[in-house]
C-alpha cells in the first residue's frame, strides 16, 4: 500500500515536475495507469459520504506509522505520526494529528537520522532536494503564502545567488517537498 500512496503524492508533483515524476514512477515500476487508478481510489476514499476520518485513512493505507511523537503546535497538543516510502528513504511522510483524529497537516519531513542538504544559496534549491521546513530555516524568516491546492504550499524569502546578490523569491512545494522556486514580482 505504501507503494500505491507513493503513486498518489506523485500524480500531485507531476503538475509541476513531470520528468521527474515519470522517472521516479518508472523506478516504482509502476505503469502509468496504475498511478492514475492509485490516484482515483486514494480521491475516492477521501471524498466519500462515508469515508473514514483521515488520521484512520492513513493508518488503513499505509499501516502502523514508524514513529508516533507528541508535538505541540502553539498552544495545541498533537501526534505527528510518520511512515517510510520507497521513494524518498530519506523523508518520511507525517500526519499531525489532534484531538479526535483531525488532520492538521500531512507532507514529507526529513527522517531524523538524514542529514539535511546545506541551502546558502538559490543554486542550492532545486526541485526534490529539500523540504518546507528546511528551506523556511535556511532562508529565515520565510512566509507563508497561499498555495494552489490543499497538498500545496508555497514560501516567500529572500536568498542571495552564489554571487551574493539577494533576490526577493517564491517557492513552491507539492506534499512539503520542493518544486520550484521563481523570483517574486
């Protein structure tokens, strides 16, 4: 199962990077019709009148988590349940869950014995190297803004290039993994 949530957060990053989504669908070896089938049933689970709460879904999918932490999100206590996918053994997939099994956010995070990429400069982002919550740290203090869809994110920072000139820029991030990055107007 964990391989067909693979497929779904793939069809999602397609949007933005379809080579490299094609590539890492051929390295599954998974068809393209199976992504597509992984994708509608994952649309159909989550859309249905009778759907499981999504903190359940995921268990039903994907199994026990690998990890289950208390976190505290301001003054809100919640679990962050983690899982490994084949496709990124240096990420792990979390689910922060609060009372009642409400999902508050779901996206990949660095596993935590994965070192982290070094981000100093804008050469340094490129697509599916790093996550949200790295870029957010090295380009402090970065800021939300809005993203296109429920599983997208976005940034806004300043980052200087590899010859010391900052650019006011945006990025982008499908499931907290980076998809491209685009100077702000």
């Amino acid at each position: 199962m964990a391989l067909d949530f693979s497929l779904v957060l793939l069809r999602r990053m397609a949007d933005h990077n379809p080579e490299l989504a094609e590539d890492a669908r051929r390295r599954l070896g998974a068809s393209a019709t199976e992504m597509r089938e992984a994708n509608k049933h994952w649309q159909a689970m989550a859309r249905s009148p009778r759907s499981r709460a999504a903190a359940t879904r995921y268990r039903a999918v994907l199994g026990e988590p690998e990890s289950v932490e208390p976190r505290r999100v301001g003054d809100l206590e919640c679990e962050a349940w983690r899982w490994a996918l084949p496709l990124w053994p240096a990420l792990r997939f979390e689910v922060l869950v609060g009372q009642g099994g409400a999902v508050w956010n779901e996206w990949l995070v660095r596993a935590p014995d994965a070192p982290a990429p070094q981000l100093s400069t804008l050469e340094d982002l490129t697509p599916w190297s790093c996550t949200l919550e790295e870029v957010a740290a090295a380009f402090a203090p970065a800021r939300p803004i809005q993203g296109t869809a429920p599983s997208r994110q976005a940034l806004a920072f300043t980052a200087p290039d590899r010859d010391g000139v900052r650019h006011e820029m945006a990025a982008e991030f499908t499931w907290g993994l980076l998809q491209r990055t685009a100077l702000r107007d």
